[in-house]
C-alpha cells in the first residue's frame, strides 16, 4: 500500500493544519457524472489512472462543462493532466468539502472556479520526495499558478508552507489571490451516476 502523507485535520480558514493523515495511493479515484450529466464529480485521492478514468468519462458525458473536487490530493502528474483538460473545454471548477494538494490544481484551472460555504480549500510546497525529477515538479506547479493567474504574494505563502502542513486561506483572500473568481452563494449537492474509477 502507498502512503502520501497530507495534513488534512481540521483547521480554522485562514489557518494552517499541521497535523498530517495519509492518504492512501492504492485507493482508486472515483468520477462519476451528476444526474443531468451536467458535471462530473472527482473524490478521493488522485492516484494512478485518474486522467484515463477521467477522459473516459468526458467521452461518455460529452455535455459536462463543471468538475466538482472532494479531494485531499494525490499525485500531481494526474492532477496536471486532469487540469490540462479542464483547461482545453473551458469547464469550470467548484471545490466541496475539502480540495487539498494537487486537487487544487485542478481547481486553478477552471473558467470559473467557487467553493462551495464551509470547503476547505489547502495549499502546500509540493511534495518532491516522491518525484525522480523534483526540480522539474517544482518548476511545472509554480507555471500552473503563473497560468492562473495567482497572486505572488499567495504563491509565495505556498511555497512557505511545508508539505507536512497545509494551508487554508479564507474565501475573500482566495478571490482577491485569483484563485476563486466568485464566492458560491448555496451549496448545490449533485446525485452521481454510475462512475469510473482510477487503478483498473
């Protein structure tokens, strides 16, 4: 079983969490579409196949336009490629519950990106113990925050920010940074359909 650790304990917005869960790499990313196929879900950590698992399901709902990310993270070439297609249909992006690590990514790389009342949205330095190549991991996260248009100074507070603790800014600094361009109003909660899951 693969471990990547992530602190993904409870903290106040604005706060930093220090104290570290894992996640487990083997557990396979579940997507699935909302009932009107408007929207597919991400959840779980992003591991091994979650690009594939996600292509295929934005082959089989070809009119979904929004991703929605209850995620702790995972592995960040997954999320990359996942952000990378977002990116190319112009879909936009909405965290609930929890969008850590390299699920904020994804969320960055959304046309419209919100988080729904109470989601913790977290950031960190990434993790480069895991990467062959690290100096490229980090020159790769800090072109994905470049391209979103984020805010120096909110990059800065990321990389400030060691991978054994995560970060969570409040809403208006999150709005005023770039990284959500609206606060959502209402929590929409979206019935799934029979998903595709990451690892086989």
């Amino acid at each position: 079983m693969h471990l990547l650790v992530a602190a993904v304990a409870a903290a106040t917005l604005g706060g930093t969490a220090p104290a570290p869960l894992p996640i487990d790499l083997s557990e396979p990313t579940r997507i699935r579409a909302s009932e009107d196929g408007s929207a597919l879900i991400v959840e779980g950590p992003i591991t091994d196949g979650a690009y594939a698992n996600f292509q295929r399901a934005l082959r089989a709902y070809p009119i979904a336009r929004q991703v929605i990310l209850q995620s702790p993270g995972g592995l960040m070439f997954e999320a990359d490629r996942i952000a990378h297609a977002v990116r190319e249909r112009r879909m936009a992006t909405s965290a609930r519950t929890l969008c850590a690590s390299a699920c904020t990514v994804i969320l960055i790389a959304g046309r419209d990106r919100t988080a729904a009342p109470g989601t913790r949205v977290g950031f960190h330095r990434p993790n480069v113990s895991l990467s062959r190549t690290p100096d490229r991991t980090m020159r790769l996260t800090r072109r994905l925050y470049e391209r979103a248009g984020l805010a120096p100074a909110f990059t800065a507070r990321i990389y400030a920010t060691p991978f054994e603790s995560v970060w969570y800014p409040g809403v208006d600094e999150m709005i005023s940074a770039g990284v959500l361009t609206r606060r959502l109003p209402v929590t929409v909660t979206f019935a799934g359909r029979t998903g595709f899951r990451s690892g086989g």
